[in-house]
C-alpha cells in the first residue's frame, strides 16, 4: 500500500474516532497524561543495554551479565533497593536452607525482609 493511500486511509477513520476523544479529554485545553514516556524509557535502558552486550567478552559473560540485570529489573518492579539485596543476598545465601531459597528471590526477600 502507498504511503499516500494510507494517510487518506488514516484520514477516513479519523471522524469515527473523533466522537470517542471528548471521553479522554474533557476540556479542550488540558491534556491527560496520553505518552508513552515510560515505554521509552524502558527501551532506552534496552538499546543502551544492547551496546554493552556486544562486549560480554563470551557467551558464559553474557549469560551472567542477563542474571544481574534480571535481578536489578526484579528489584525495581518491587521497589527494592538493589545493592541493599544483592548485599544482603550474598551474605546469607551460603548459610540459607535450601528448602527456603525461595525467601532469597525478590518477591520473597521483599516479604520477609524488614527494611523492604
């Protein structure tokens, strides 16, 4: 399909989705938060990430590399800091049982641990 033939596409729907706009923005000169800024700058992190990949130095490297970097992503999403986990992680994993190594995940550290 040419580029044109799509804008006049665009251009027919664009009535039928005018009358579901008042819905999201109810005085025409205030803006709800309609972006995708946290999108992008979660993508950002990626493709910045995805320079420093290249240099793992081999596959082992890389594979510990996506450790870290799952565990620092699990952190942010429960809101941990992640040196405050990864420190005391490491300083309990050798003495934790290991029918509990669950409790050393994130969401398990953030339950059970008190300064979370």
């Amino acid at each position: 399909m040419k580029r044109s033939r799509r804008r006049a596409t665009a251009r027919r729907g664009l009535p039928h989705q005018w009358a579901s706009l008042p819905k999201k923005v109810p005085h025409p000169f205030t803006f709800p938060d309609i972006d995708n800024n946290l999108s992008e700058r979660v993508l950002r992190t990626i493709a910045i990430g995805r320079k420093n990949w290249l240099f793992a130095g081999s596959d082992a490297g890389a594979k510990r590399a996506a450790v870290i970097y799952s565990l620092i992503g699990s952190c942010k999403l429960f809101r941990i800091d992640p040196f405050a986990y990864l420190r005391d992680v490491l300083d309990r994993v050798s003495t934790h049982p290991a029918s509990r190594i669950a409790d050393l995940t994130p969401s398990g550290w953030a339950a059970t641990s008190p300064g979370a």
